[in-house]
C-alpha cells in the first residue's frame, strides 16, 4: 500500500457530506480523494467534485457488478478506502469484500434504530419525530452487503425537542456528519 492513501467517494446526491470529506482533506499529506463515484449523472455532489478538481465517474448498476471493469476503474486511481455519502445502491460482494474494513458508510439516525431499506433521507427524520425519540444522531459504520448493517464505528447524538420538525431535525444531524466522517475517516487511515 503506498503511503499516500486514495480515497473514493460514493454518492448520488447533493453531495454535502461528499464535499465537508473533500474540503478536509484539500491540503492533507497523507490522504486524497481521488474518485468520485456516482450512479447519477445529474448528481449534485458532481459540481462539488469539480470544485476541488476531484475526477468523477458515473456507472451503471450494471458497470458496476462488473467486477474486471469496476475494479480497473478503482485500480486506475489506486483507490484503497471507500466512504459512502448518500450512495443510493446496494455494493457488490465482491466489493465488500475487497475493501473489508476499507469501505465505511454514514446513517442520518442511530443504528439499528431507523436503518435498513426505504429508510434515508427525509424518511429517516420523519420516522424518528412520530416515534417522538428525544435524541437522534449519526452512526459511522463498516458497509457489508446488508443495508445499514455492518459494524458502528462511531455515534453521535443530539437531543430532539418536543415539537421539533424533521427539517430542523436534519439539520441538527446533518451538522453532525459533516463534523464527524472527515475525522473518522482520516483516524481510520491514521
Ligand atoms: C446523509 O444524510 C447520509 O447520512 C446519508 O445520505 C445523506 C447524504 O446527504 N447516507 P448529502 O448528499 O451528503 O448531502
């Protein structure tokens, strides 16, 4: 493994934990993002990898489960560790396995509670208000081929308020992440 470690990011979306992870490693000497993944090509996070001059590529569910073709892309940029931002497709065995304990994701809720399929984005803050929950957050977690089921690395909570929306509640969360995955990732490869 070469000492400069390359970073990929996985998202579909607006992409602002993509780009709190790029803007925190901009001038590291030790770790680049080097890729970023996409399976949308009109995928806001796009416009912030150009911003940090990040390369980009967009792939098919199907370029992706193929593993000779998606692993050259990876090999390309020498990719070692994968953070998944909001990525909206289920990864691959092999690539689970390939990047065991090199491939982490983020969860707007605390794990296992308002995990698993349907449950992202505005869902998660929706669920987590009619359950009226007095504390939500975030878990930082290793990915394996189930939704939202691998091991915690790090959780984060922040109280609820009575009468508290889920838009301010993701808010509130949403802070959160963007303070915590740039340190979790940069401890993990430290
Ligand atoms: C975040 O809430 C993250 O926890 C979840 O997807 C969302 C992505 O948001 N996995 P953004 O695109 O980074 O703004």
């Amino acid at each position: 493994m070469s000492a400069l470690h390359h970073i990929a990011i996985f998202a579909s979306g607006t992409g602002t934990n993509a780009r709190a992870i790029m803007q925190h490693f901009a001038n590291h000497m030790a770790i680049k993002v080097a890729l970023v993944v996409t399976n949308n090509a009109n995928a806001g996070v796009l416009n912030f990898a150009d911003e940090f001059n990040v390369p980009t590529v967009v792939v098919s569910r199907k370029e992706m489960a193929d593993e000779a073709y998606f692993t050259s892309v990876l090999d390309l940029y020498k990719i070692d560790f994968i953070a998944l931002a909001g990525f909206m497709q289920l990864i691959p065995l092999y690539l689970v396995k390939k990047f065991e304990h090199r491939m982490v994701n983020i969860h707007p809720a605390l794990l296992p509670k308002y995990g698993g399929k349907g449950m992202y984005g505005m869902y998660v803050h929706e669920a987590v208000c009619s359950a009226r929950e007095t504390e939500t957050g975030i878990t930082i977690h290793y990915v394996t081929e189930h939704y939202d089921e691998g091991a915690p690395i790090l959780q984060k909570q922040v109280n609820v308020l009575p009468g508290e929306t889920p838009v301010q509640v993701a808010a509130k969360v949403q802070k959160l992440e963007h303070e915590w995955y740039p340190k979790v990732i940069e401890q993990l490869l430290s």
